[in-house]
C-alpha cells in the first residue's frame, strides 16, 4: 500500500512537473513571440543585388551595388555547393522542424563536456535559425534573441519550403571580401561561376560563414585548409562524396583568382552618365538593389579611340602654351628618394611617373624615382617647355634643359622608346609631360537612332566628375550658323542666294551703345553667295540673314532641333551667344545629316529587372513577325520609320552639302587630308574662350569641345579650326580608318546644278570655280539674282545704322567676336 502510494506520488510529481514544463513552454511562446517581426513577407522577398551595366558588345562596363550580390535560384546552385554548406552548417536541414533537437543536446553534452577547458563553446543553429536571426532580427547575443529566433524559425518552416529557405540562407550571407550570398564569393575568391568550383572550392566558402576573417586565403591560409579539410570530412561522413574525393579535394592548394578585367571594358564619363540616367529613372533604391541588366550603346573600341584623341589634343594644346612649373621641389641629398615618395601624386598624372631631376645640364637630365632607378631625360624631351605667361601667352623656345628643369624639381615623365625621327633611344629615356588644366569633351553617336557610341568628358575622371559632353553649359559660337541657314533655306532662300558681307551697325534704342558685329577676319566681301557665308564663317552675312528671315524663326530652328530650349530672340544669338552643350549640338547635327528626322540621343538600348522582364527600350518601333520562333526563313520582316519629319528632307541635304564645303574649302579644310565623306562647323567664341568643331560623315556624328572649366581666354590665336578640328580629325582618322564613306544621300526631288562658286550663278561642270549645288525644283539660278541687304543688282551700301526689327532688339550680348 505505501509502495503504491510512493508510486502515485512521483507521477503526481512528474505529472505536475510536466504540466508546468507545457506551462512554462506556453508561457515562453506566449512571452517571447509577442511583436515578432513580420516573417511571411520571406515567401516573396527579393534581397537587393548588383546593377550590371554593359557596353554595346556585352563587356561589363560597371555595377552599382550598396552590397554586391548576385541573386541565384536554388535550382540553379550546384549539388556540391548546397552539401558542402549543409555539411558545414546543418546536416539534418531537410529534417529537423527549425530546431535540430539532436545537435542541440550534442552541443550541450560537448560544452558540458569541454567547460574549463578554455575550447570555445559549440553552437547548433540551424540554417532556418540563421535565416531568421539574418532577416528578423539583430546579432544581439542573448537568451531573448535566442528564444524569439526558435521561435520564428518554426514559424517560418510552416511558411517556406526548405528549398526557399535554404535559397535565402545562401543568397543572402557574409562570406567576406565584399561578397554577399555564394555566387559572389565565387567570383571574388575564385574568379568562377558557381557551376564552375570544384569540391575543395565549394568547401572553403562553406567554411566561412562563422567568421570569413578568421579563414582569411592569405593572411591566415593554414587555418583556411584545416577548416576547409574538416568540411571536407564533413561531406564524406554525410555520404556526399566518396573517400577518393575528398583525398582530392584536400590536395587541392587554396589560391585566391581575382576578378578578371578580360571581358570589362572602362568609359568613367559614359558609365557616369548612366547611372545618374538611371538614378533619374528607377531611383537609388532601383540602381543599387533591383538587380537591373543594363545594355548600353557603348563602342569599346570607339570609346578608347574618344580617350586617346581627346587626350592627346588636350596635351597638344596644353604643351604649346608653356610649361607652368614642376609639381613640387626637394632637396637632392642622401635620402632624396623617401622625400620623392612622400610628394603626393597629382591627379590626373595616370600612367605618367613623378621623378625628380637629380643631374641637369644643357643637353640632358637625370631623373630619379623613389625605388632607386635613374632615367634620361633628353633635350628633344622637353623643348616645347616654353614659359607660360597669363592669357595663355608664352615666351620663347627653351635653349636648354637647365632653362626649365633644375635641381630637386618633381616633374611628370612617360617612357619613351624612339626619338621623333623613329630612332630607339638607347638607355631607358622619359619624355617631360604636364597634365593639362584645360577641359573638354568628345561625343560620338550614330546619327539615325541617337546612340551615344563613345563619350569622353574631360582629360581625367580622377581630376574631376564634371562632364564637359553634358554639363558643360557654353556658347557654341558659329558651330550654331546652321540653323539660322537652314531656317532661311526653308523659306525659300538657296545656298546661291547673295547676302551682302559689309559693315552692319545695329541702333538697341536709346541709352544703349550700337551694336557693330565683324567678321573674323575684320574686312568685308561684298555679295557674296550663302554656301561661302557657311564656308568662311562670315559673321556680317550670318546676321544679316537671320534679320531678314526673323530671328523668332531662328528662335524656332534652335528649339526644333534641342539646341536650346528658350532662346531670347536677339541678334546676336545668331552668331551662337546662346549656352548649351556639346551632346545637344552633336545630336542637333546628326538630324541635320539623317535627312532632318528627329532622334533622341540614347546611352542604353535596353534595360532588363532582375526577372528577365525589359522594362525600357530605345527602339521602341512596332516589329510585326519579328519573333524568332516564327521566323520562316524568308525575307526579314521590315520594321516602320517611325522617326519625326522635322524639316524638309531637301534643305537639311542642302545644309549638309554646304557643310561638306566647310571641309573642303572653308575653316574645316584641315581635315579635307582625310580623303573621307566629312562636313562639320568649326566654332569659337568672344575672346577665344571656347572652341568647336561639330561634324559628320554619313553615319556618324561627332562633336568636340575644348575650353576652360572657369572660362578664360584660350590664346588670341586658338580657334576651333586650331584647337577642337584636329581632335575631331584624329578621332576621325582611327574611328573610319579602313571604312568606306558613300557619298552623303540625296533626297528625291534635288536637282544638282553646276554653278560658280563666287557668284552663285550656273557655271559649266568641272569650270575653274565651280561646284556641284543642291537645289529643290525650281529654285535653280536664273541669271538674275537679289541680294539681301543689297537689294536687285549692284549690292547697295548698307553701312548706316538699320532700324532693329521687333524680333532683334535689344541685341542683349555682344557676338562681334564669335566665328
């Protein structure tokens, strides 16, 4: 009986304890899952991954990430990867709850076990728990967050499958080196796609979730392999791999591949720009987490050809106005080279060395470099390094190397293996440099379709972000004359229309001085016809045709074309007084060129989210029977024209044609030497401040800009035709090396008439003098001729003050300076 009532004691005991124990764990849910954070929200999460942003032929030109991951499906994840990393960190996953009750008392038997021993403790959490700690909660270490993590761990195991929850665990975690989920790390450590690691490889990333520091590839390599080889031993024990696997696996050395640039290309000022365009688009959140595919319009070898040429015309122009002095000065005693290495590196010096001139006489100097080495720097060098002078002026040819370099200077040098006749130097040999302090901008773009295909704004990203092809707000000079001429060309007027070229002399109203613009040249021409006006850049006939026609139509042309948006309907404005920037004047020549159809100049053609889905396309023409899975093989289906009309097709070819003139006869001739189908406009404004040249052949538009980011005289001498032309005819020569330019197309309807250059009237083909004219039906010359501000016949003096037209007055800036 006592036995009995013992009996129905202790399970009275145990029963009460049981019912506490369910109490008590009732309790803890009930405590500890209040104002859990919301964890269903898993089921459709997207963590934020890398913007990849490609040129046109598919090198990776950038990416934009806050953390660099990249997004794989578990379908997509290798077999090896996912059981190296449930060997390393939970391989009872797809069988535990959210909780591996059987590690856990494992880990509590060996901490027990090992207490005293100074070993660290032994965690069990399982890859479930990772998710919740990493998505819902903080690192905080204390029994709450543990609670609250078990918690939400068998809450999301009802939620998510394991698939989903093991997709999320590996797309998401820390692997060190900058890298966010697996297929990251695979790239950064190993330089691999996922499907690309071997088993030794796999098991080291799956080493590193617990502490990536801690199994460092280099700075702690022998620690890495151990850990490595355990989860390697790991991965037999499960049954993964055979024994003769991981034998192999161990052997493998643990060496670190860092990202290849083979299949990357660089365009700092055009990757820039797209990413402010795509910021204005999507919005950060967007560029740095959407994971997007962008597909650019950028020509890689177009591009490099942008970079060389502008550079090189930057440093011409910058050597022939004078050396400004070295970039600092030490003394030359034992210990000079730790003083050189201490000189800050300027920016913009890129693959320049800073050396400092150790010996100098007449002929040669000496120059030394923080490791010890010596090179020679030759008179031949170094003899452009006239003095520099304000207004960019500059003295005389220097007589020797002792008259520009002396002791302890610290100059920029480049390696030079061949002297200017070709012949190899014979000891290693530097040439003297100076990084330009003048700014400008190179723009390419097809002109049918307004893709951008190369962009440079400036000497260096590393000197400034600022971007002369897009911010640059300048007066474009006379690059801006073609639009008045075509406004006058659509109104009737013909490239053989006589205009007078004398002295005008404009009266802005009382209190106000008269306006009295020039020509370049500062003498006039009498009548003279509209093609030599264009050609010769004559400021007088310019103004004088942009009064007749009224300058509220020139007004018009600048906006139809987007070159400027509002323009004041001033005189001068059509001499180019009014701002804009070198993309809109390239993209406003190259509807000049296509035949005045309107095109928006574009640097993506596509972009893709991170599903495969194109959310935004430049060419967004209707295709009928473009599919490929419906192609039968036949003719290619023919996709509409769905480009704007903006002008008549005749006048934007009569343009063309006269600005084809301006290279072989007017101030482009330089660029004649070509032998290739070109036109352009040269443009330079008041005080030479800022030079262009704005051109094209028949399927390409380039414009260039060269001038100071804080607006200064470029030399009295320094024209478009001398600064910005030979930029564009460098960049010309490599960019159509090898092609063959047609002729520019002739709409249907022009009638093609020989006439006599000077005079405007017929002449016989091939007659001294003569060129071919473009004329729209009926318009041919007649024998008789007016011309404007001349009247019928002999040209009648126009040299008294003109009453102001109400579209001209008041002339509000001065233009007499720009050609």
């Amino acid at each position: 009986m006592n036995l009995l009532r013992w009996l129905l004691g202790i399970f009275v005991f145990f029963l009460i304890v049981a019912i506490g124990g369910v109490g008590a764990v009732l309790y803890a849910f009930h405590h500890f899952g209040r104002g859990l954070p919301d964890y269903e929200y898993l089921a459709d999460y997207e963590p934020p991954v890398v913007t990849r942003v490609h040129a046109g032929d598919g090198r990776l030109l950038e990416e934009y990430a806050r953390n660099k991951r990249i997004f794989v499906a578990i379908e997509a994840i290798p077999k090896r990867v996912v059981k190296a990393f449930l060997s390393a960190e939970d391989k009872n996953f797809y069988n535990h709850p959210g909780i591996d009750f059987v590690s856990l008392a494992s880990a509590v038997v060996l901490n027990v076990k090992n207490y005293g021993t100074g070993r660290r403790p032994v965690g069990a959490s399982t890859i479930t728990q990772q998710v919740a700690k990493n998505f819902l909660l903080t690192n905080e270490v204390s029994i709450d967050r543990k609670a609250k993590e078990a918690i939400l761990s068998f809450r999301i195991e009802r939620v998510l499958s394991k698939d989903r929850i093991l997709e999320l665990y590996l797309n998401e975690i820390y692997l060190g080196f900058g890298s966010y989920g697996v297929a990251a790390a695979a790239l950064n450590y190993f330089d691999k796609p996922l499907a690309e690691l071997t088993i030794g490889e796999a098991a080291y990333l799956a080493a590193l979730p617990k502490a990536p520091n801690n199994y460092h590839p280099t700075r702690r390599h022998e620690a890495a392999v151990a850990r490595r080889n355990w989860v390697i031993g790991q991965m037999v024990e499960n049954g993964f791999i055979t024994q003769a696997e991981a034998q192999a696996a161990t052997q493998e050395p643990l060496t670190v591949s860092t990202a290849s640039t083979g299949d990357a290309t660089s365009a700092d000022y055009f990757a820039e720009e797209v990413r402010r365009d795509l910021i204005q688009r999507y919005g950060d959140d967007g560029l740095y987490e959407g994971g997007l595919s962008v597909r650019t319009t950028l020509d890689p070898k177009m591009q490099r050809m942008a970079d060389k040429a502008l550079r090189e015309g930057l440093i011409d122009y910058d050597q022939r106005h004078g050396w400004r002095g070295p970039v600092a000065k030490i003394e030359i005693v034992p210990g000079w080279g730790d003083a050189l290495a201490k000189v800050e590196r300027p920016a913009g010096l890129g693959d320049w060395r800073l050396g400092a001139v150790v010996k100098a006489d007449a002929k040669t100097a000496t120059i030394g470099f923080p490791d010890g080495s010596l090179a020679t720097l030759p008179y031949d060098e170094m003899k452009w390094a006239r003095q520099w002078m304000e207004d960019q002026r500059y003295g005389g040819t220097p007589k020797s190397v002792t008259d520009v370099l002396s002791l302890g200077d610290v100059v920029p040098v480049e390696t030079v293996e061949k002297d200017a006749k070709g012949e190899a130097y014979g000891e290693a040999t530097v040439a003297l440099r100076q990084i330009p302090d003048v700014g400008g901008g190179l723009v390419a773009m097809d002109p049918h379709t307004g893709r951008v295909l190369a962009m440079s704004g400036g000497f260096s990203m590393e000197m400034s972000e600022f971007n002369r092809a897009t911010q640059a707000w300048r007066q474009p000079g006379s690059s801006f004359k073609p639009f008045v001429y075509l406004a006058a060309l659509d109104s009737g007027y013909t490239p053989a229309t006589q205009i007078l070229d004398a002295p005008f002399v404009l009266d802005q109203g009382p209190g106000l001085p008269k306006w009295k613009p020039s020509n370049y040249s500062n003498e006039f021409y009498g009548p003279t016809p509209m093609r030599v006006g264009i050609e010769k850049s004559r400021n007088l006939m310019t103004v004088r045709l942009a009064q007749t026609i009224g300058m509220d139509k020139v007004v018009n042309y600048a906006k139809l074309f987007g070159v400027v948006d509002k323009m004041q309907p001033h005189l001068s404005f059509s001499l180019g007084a009014a701002e804009t920037t070198l993309l809109r004047m390239t993209t406003a020549y190259s509807m000049l060129v296509n035949g005045g159809k309107r095109v928006t100049p574009s640097l993506f053609d596509r972009v893709v989210d991170r599903h495969g889905k194109t959310i935004y396309r430049h060419d967004d023409r209707p295709c009928d029977g473009c599919a490929a899975a419906s192609w039968n093989g036949g003719p290619p289906p023919q996709i509409p024209d769905t480009r704007e009309q903006i002008v008549d097709p005749a006048s934007a070819y009569q343009m063309v044609s006269m600005l084809e003139g301006v290279v072989l006869r007017g101030t482009g001739r330089r660029i004649a030497e070509l032998g290739k189908t070109l036109g352009g406009k040269t443009g330079t404004t008041n005080e030479n401040m800022d030079t262009w040249f704005v051109g094209f052949s028949p399927d390409l538009a380039v414009g260039v800009y060269v001038g100071f980011d804080q607006p200064r005289t470029l030399g009295r001498h320094d024209t478009g035709s001398s600064v910005a032309a030979p930029i564009f005819k460098s960049f010309m020569a490599d960019a159509l090396d090898g092609v063959v330019t047609p002729d520019f197309r002739i709409p249907p309807g022009v009638r093609m008439v020989w006439v006599d250059l000077e005079s405007g009237q017929r002449a016989n083909p091939g007659a001294s003098g003569a060129v071919l004219e473009a004329f729209k039906p009926g318009t041919e010359p007649t024998g008789e001729s007016m011309v404007i501000g001349g009247g019928m016949g002999p040209a009648s003096s126009d040299t008294e003050p003109a009453s102001a037209p109400a579209a001209a007055a008041p002339v509000a800036t001065s233009g007499s300076g720009l050609y």
